[in-house]
C-alpha cells in the first residue's frame, strides 16, 4: 500500500521542539530552509533549530525522522556550528511569509499566510502550496485558500513586498536583547523593513543591542525625522556611540534635528575620547536633592527608562540636578534605601566613601574601581560637580571584542554534539 506523503505548515512548525531518539530536546524550531529550483517545486532542505544560549544551527530534513504530534525527532546527529544562510537559500518565515505574490490564472495580488511542505520521498521534502489571502480588507472583500507553489509568480524574487505582521508579532513580548538576536538573523532588506514599524521607545532599546554595522544600517534606512526622534529616546552615551560611527555630514545633520536639550548632552560626549570615563559615562542617571525622601528615591529607580546598572546607585548633589549639576555629596545604594523608612531624607544615608572620577580617568581605572568596591556605577565629576556616571555594562561593551554580541558561545562544538549523539 502506498504510503501517504505527509504535509506540514511551515509557520505552525516554528517554535515545535526538536527530540533526540531518546527524549532530550535539543531545541526549538527557528524557521525552514528552502531552495529554489529551475524546474520543479522548491526544495526544504533543513530546519534552523534554536539551541541552548539561543545559539542558531542548520538541522538537515535528512535528519529528521518524525514530524508529528507537535514535536520534530532527529537522528540525534546535531552539528553545533552556528548557522549562517547561504545566498542560494531562503528563510520560509523570515522571508516568504506574508509576501505578496500573483495567481497565474487571473493575476490577482495575493499575500501567503502560510507555506506547505511535504515529504515527496523517503529524504526530500517540497514547498508544494500555498495557503493565502486575496481582496481588500472589508467586509466580505477577502478569501483565503491554498494554491499550489507553481500556480504563483513572484514568490522566489527577493524584491517582492513583504509583509511584516507575523515577525511584529514573534517580537512582541521579547525584550530588546532577543528582538535584536531576531533582527540580526533576518535580510538587511527585512530586518530594516521591521524596524521601520517600531515605535521609536521601543527601536531605541533594541538599537542599544545591536552590534554597529547593524545599528548603522537600520539609522541610515530611516528618513531624517525618524532617526533624529530615535536618537532623542536613547540614552545619551548609547546615541553619542551611534552617531560617532556615522558619515560627518549625515551625523551634523541628524545632531540639528534632534531636540536641543538631548543634542547638547551628546555633543557634550562626543568631545571625550571613546575609552574614558567621559566617553562612557551616561548624562542622565538619577540625580536627587538630600532633602528628598526614601519614597521618592524608590520612585526614581523604578523609572522604566532607567537600565538596572543605573537603578541601583543614586547620586545626591545641590541644585541644579540635570548634569552638569551643583556640588556633588555622594551617592544612595538602593538595598540601603529599601531598609529606611520612606519619609526619611536621603542625605540621612549618604555614602561619601565613593572615590569620583575625572572625565580623563581611562577605562583600566573606571574598571578597577567598579570591581574593587563591587558597584553598577562610578560617578564623573568636574570640580565639584556631577557631569554624568559610567556604568558597568557600558564599561563590558568596551571591554569586550566588537563582534561579541554575534559570537558562538563559549563551548566547543565536540562537547555539544557529544551530548546527542
């Protein structure tokens, strides 16, 4: 009796784990690899398979013995090395899904919603249809259906409008780390193509994330307005970082753009060399009066704009408070506000042990210091007054290789693969 070929939607695929023959999971399905041809239905050649440290491999439908029940089963056989797409090969999720294609017969516009592929042999797999959406959005205006792969035009040109719905929605509860791991793994076309429809709060933390080239790529694939208005809602030594890396003429004219209050304190950063404390440090940490209260202490460092490192430590200084501020007197660490009552001052709990650092001071100094008293951040003083304050993850971005956010975690891929074979 023939055997009935079998047939799996590639969107409802993502996110199913994967199983070695003997019940461990290896990890989660990323998106599927296709490989179009001259002649015949596109080819599924593997699955990208998210494993442990989000690490992203290439796992060959060859491999794979079962899909069913929702999960994958592999031959156990699992190459670690991280996976990078070849210019021949196309991402079904990151790349076909939501793209808009034609129907041969009537020409009509269609989006695909989702993609069909079906084991045609015992070792190959086929992108063999299409289910997709036509007509207007109005009452009644759409159909969705399934077409086969070869009645459409359009679906392999990597210039076809794409939508982008379904990644806003894989992205939406991700914090800015992750939703950066995603966009790094998508076409330069895409991955700007998604930024684009960010709000600007939220494209500002996931920039904060991303390596240069990346961060570079998307600012520059926005119009003038937008950029200028992402930069205004980045932290000031993360926009300075960006904008230093820019053409002279593109960053002069986004720095005019920008509201004058946010422009100054990152031309105020761009003055410092790259790897001192006034080339790291931040303008904008909490700053308080020591007439202030515990209670409103608290509520500062709950601001959702403030980064963990800098919620932490509160520096306490005469009026003004917005940097450079009047004299400076000390700092507040958080676990010794939280066992004062919420009415008491905080000059009440000053720490006035806290060696300040010029804005000349290097990193090697700012480093030292951060791990001989165990702090998130070192204030910068000039004089008597607090300029700003280095926190301890701008000080690793620094320190570590400028590639590292793309590199393979550090474990060997022997050790990996050993675990399931």
């Amino acid at each position: 009796m023939k055997r009935q070929a079998q047939t799996v939607y590639a969107a409802r695929l993502i996110g199913t784990p994967v199983f070695d023959p003997i019940g461990d999971q290896v990890g989660t399905v990323y998106d599927v690899v296709a490989l179009f041809r001259l002649k015949g239905d596109p080819l599924a050649v593997g699955l990208v398979v998210e494993v442990v440290g989000k690490r992203r491999v290439f796992l060959p439908l060859t491999r794979v013995t079962s899909i069913a029940n929702g999960q994958v089963i592999t031959t156990g056989i699992v190459n670690i090395r991280r996976f990078s797409q070849r210019p021949a090969e196309t991402l079904v999720f990151a790349q076909l899904i939501e793209r808009h294609v034609h129907l041969r017969e009537t020409n009509e516009e269609a989006v695909v919603i989702d993609v069909a592929i079906t084991q045609t042999k015992p070792r190959e797999w086929q992108l063999t249809s299409l289910y997709v959406r036509t007509g207007k959005r109005s009452v009644g205006g759409q159909r969705s259906f399934t077409v086969p792969v070869r009645e459409v035009t359009g679906l392999m040109n990597p210039a076809a409008v794409q939508g982008n719905v379904s990644i806003l929605a894989q992205i939406n509860e991700l914090k800015p780390a992750d939703v950066a791991d995603v966009l790094r793994e998508l076409p330069a076309g895409r991955m700007q193509a998604v930024a684009s429809e960010l709000t600007d709060e939220r494209l500002a933390d996931i920039l904060e994330e991303l390596g240069d080239e990346d961060r570079i790529e998307i600012l520059s694939s926005l119009d003038m307005e937008r950029a200028a208005d992402v930069l205004d809602v980045m932290q000031p030594d993360d926009a300075a970082d960006l904008v230093a890396e820019l053409p002279t003429d593109q960053a002069a004219e986004l720095l005019e753009r920008m509201e004058p209050e946010e422009a100054q304190d990152v031309r105020r950063l761009l003055a410092y060399e790259e790897r001192t404390a006034g080339g790291l440090m931040t303008t904008e940490p909490i700053v308080l009066p020591p007439e202030a209260t515990i209670a409103t202490a608290l509520a500062s460092a709950r601001r959702a704009d403030i980064p963990p490192a800098l919620a932490a430590i509160m520096f306490v200084c005469r009026p003004p408070l917005e940097t450079p501020t009047g004299r400076f007197l000390g700092v507040v660490h958080i676990q010794r506000a939280l066992r004062e009552a919420p009415s008491a001052m905080i000059g009440t709990i000053l720490d006035t042990d806290i060696e300040a650092i010029s804005a000349s001071a290097g990193i090697g100094t700012v480093t030292r210091l951060l791990a001989t008293y165990n702090l998130t951040a070192l204030p910068v003083v000039d004089d008597d007054s607090l300029i700003g304050a280095v926190s301890v993850d701008d000080v690793l971005d620094h320190l570590l290789p400028e590639d590292w956010r793309d590199a393979d975690d550090d474990v060997t891929d022997e050790a990996v693969e050993a675990q399931h074979v």
